[in-house]
C-alpha cells in the first residue's frame, strides 16, 4: 500500500471537518470533486496489490489470446458447422465471439477482483482505520462503487478495442454497418461486468474472509444456481428458470446462435436464453439488489 495513503486521507478529513470526521452523515454528498478523491484514494489502496496487478494483466492479454488461438489451431477443417476464419475474426461476428469469451474472463478477473475490493480491507484492518480516520461508511462504499464502475469500463474499453482491431485485420471488406452492426455488444458488456462485480461485492461483505468468500462466489456460480436451475427445469418447466442471476449476466453476451437452440423452444415451450431486453432489464435490477444489500450490510456490520 502507498506510504502516504494515511496522510493524504488525515489530509482531507482535516479539510472537511476535522481528523475524527465530525462532518455529520447528512452533509455526505457525491459531488464531482468528492467522487475523484474517493476514486483517487481508492486506487492508492488497489495498485499496491500484487493480485489486484496479476488479474488487470491477465485480463488484457487473455482476452485476445483465447480468440486468436483458433487462427493457430487452423480450426477451418475441424468439422465445424461454420468457418471459423470469417465467424470468429470477421465483422460483425467477432462482437459477438470476444464478447463470449470475455463473459468466462470477466466472471473470473473481475468478479474475483470485487471479492478482493473488500475483503482485504478486512484482511489488512485498513476498513476500521478508513472509519477510526474520519471515512464515512456510506464513503467508503461509495469508493468501492466507483472503482467497479471505473474497472467495467476499463474493461469494456478494452473489449472494444480488441473487437475493432481484430475485425479490421482480418475483414476484407468493411462497410459501416457491417462494423457496427453487432455494437449494442457494448453496452451490454458494461452491464455484465457490473453484475459480476456487483455479485462478487455482496459476497464479500456478507463473508469478508478471501478464501471463504472466492469459494462460495464460485460454489453459487458454478455449482448451485446450475442445480437450483435444472431441478426447477425437471419438475417445473417455466421461464422464470432463466432469472436467476448469474444466468442473467451471462445471457447479456452468450454463446453465438443462442437463438437457434430450437429444440430446447420444442421440448420445454421456451427458450433456454433470455433475448438482449430480458438480460438487460433483469441484469439492472440484480445490480441494484445486491448493491442495495452490499451497502445496508456496510452501513450496520461491524469492522
């Protein structure tokens, strides 16, 4: 952690009314101003970690790396029902394969990194001596925020960029709308990044120990919604088996041709994937949720 963390925090609560934050709740406002030295101080904290660096790092280079392997794989004569040279790397279907691939890295790097947000504060004590320091709670979980939102859109920036970048090298021939056909991709990406994260913070405040926390935000994800969702398919068939959380932020950028699992729409009555409104509405609700949870649980734990 920066050395001068501490000073620069004593620093502003000195400014804002006093080294023991005698500045009451009320007087506690999101201004531009405040937003940028939480943001500030926040990322003073993060960048010191060799971990928070490691999942960053592994985030930027995995990211293009596991699409790109095809083109070394020479996927063309796999048997596959599709060419991978135009699919995966051509306008406007490289959207919706980075975005896949970026679901898998987002829900292990940034989901992972939003238990790390809170529970090395409790690890390291450096949440009680925020508050002991003068830093409101509702500050506190306000900095959290504001370094998710600032991490989804790094990673969605990023995203971006490597889907331009890929498409242009290897489509021969672009035309605006073909480029930009697949774009709300974007948008979604953002959105799928908050939910994890915002998932992966619920955990960690209700939890707060690493090792407990990153087992029970993998058990959920991986093993127990599955289940949860499969034994309500087996004894009753309905839709509201697609709401469930995780699935929903998944369903914001899925596997190409979801659409065309025709024969689960057969079998069952309806889709085994939300359309794009669906996961969007559904998503933006789970995210209030559990940061709604997150910051009731803030405001009344104790450090």
């Amino acid at each position: 952690m920066n050395p001068n963390f501490w000073k620069l925090l004593d620093e502003e609560r000195t400014a804002d009314g006093g080294p023991n934050g005698n500045r009451p709740p009320s007087t506690v406002h999101l201004q531009p101003s405040t937003m940028l030295h939480l943001l500030q101080l926040e990322w003073k904290k993060q960048k010191g970690y060799i971990l928070f660096k490691v999942l960053l790092i592994s985030y930027v280079l995995l990211l293009p790396s596991v699409l790109m392997i095809g083109k070394k794989l020479n996927l063309s004569g796999s048997g596959l029902p599709f060419n991978p040279q135009v699919m995966l790397y051509q306008f406007p279907t490289v959207w919706e394969w980075l975005a896949y691939v970026g679901n898998w890295m987002v829900f292990f790097v940034l989901g992972f990194l939003a238990v790390l947000l809170v529970t090395n504060e409790h690890a390291y004590r450096t949440l009680r001596q925020n508050v002991i320091t003068g830093l409101h709670r509702s500050e506190f979980f306000q900095s959290k925020l504001l370094f998710m939102v600032a991490v989804a859109l790094f990673a969605t920036l990023y995203y971006a960029l490597c889907a331009l970048a890929i498409g242009l090298l290897n489509t021969e021939t672009l035309y605006f709308d073909t480029v930009f056909k697949n774009w709300d991709l974007v948008p979604r990406y953002f959105l799928m990044s908050m939910g994890y994260m915002s998932f992966g913070l619920l955990v960690a405040v209700l939890v707060k120990r690493t090792g407990i926390a990153l087992f029970v935000f993998l058990g959920y994800s991986m093993f127990l919604e599955p289940v949860l969702r499969y034994t309500q398919l087996y004894f009753w068939k309905n839709q509201s088996m697609n709401f469930y959380p995780l699935n929903v932020f998944e369903d914001l950028c899925p596997f190409p041709f979801t659409r065309q699992a025709d024969f689960f729409l057969k079998e069952n009555g309806f889709y085994l994937f939300l359309t794009p409104a669906q996961a969007v509405i559904a998503s933006t609700i789970f995210i209030a949720i559990f940061l709604f949870l997150s910051f009731r649980k803030l405001k009344t734990s104790d450090l």
